[in-house]
C-alpha cells in the first residue's frame, strides 16, 4: 500500500483542505490582524487623550488603526499568493 508520505510535496487537495479547516485558520488570523493593528494604535491614543485631555485623539487612532490592519490583512490575504 503506498500512499503520500513525509516527504511528499505535493498541496493537499481542496476536500483535504476543507476538511483540515484551513480556511477557518485564515479568518481568525485576520480578525486577529484587524483587532491587535486596532489596539497597537488605540491604547497609545488612548493613553494620550487622557493625559492631555484631547478627546480627538483616541478616534483617530482607532482609525488608523484599522487603516493599518486593513492594509495587513489585504497584502497578506488580498494579492496572488502563488
């Protein structure tokens, strides 16, 4: 009986990939790009609004924030991944 072994290099087909739930890994990992680009810029925002009082801040940084994650998540998802 002879069947893919170790050191087969050969892609998984689309059913073994459903199956294995590769495509569920790839949502999380975006959400996961989205919230942690949205804190990276929202903490440091926060930190400033509250220390200076400036209420404008804390949006914007939200903002930029998801600008960013947006961008990671379109280059790493978005274009031909061949």
């Amino acid at each position: 009986m002879t069947g893919p072994g170790p050191d087969d290099d050969r892609t998984p087909s689309l059913h073994a990939q459903l199956a294995g739930g590769a495509h569920l890994r790839e949502g999380w990992d975006a959400l996961a790009t989205l919230l942690s680009a949205m804190l990276v810029f929202g903490l440091p925002a926060w930190w400033l609004s509250e220390t200076l009082n400036w209420i404008w801040v804390l949006p914007v940084g939200l903002v930029l924030g998801m600008g960013a994650g947006i961008g990671a998540v379109y280059v790493r998802y978005g274009v031909d991944r061949t």
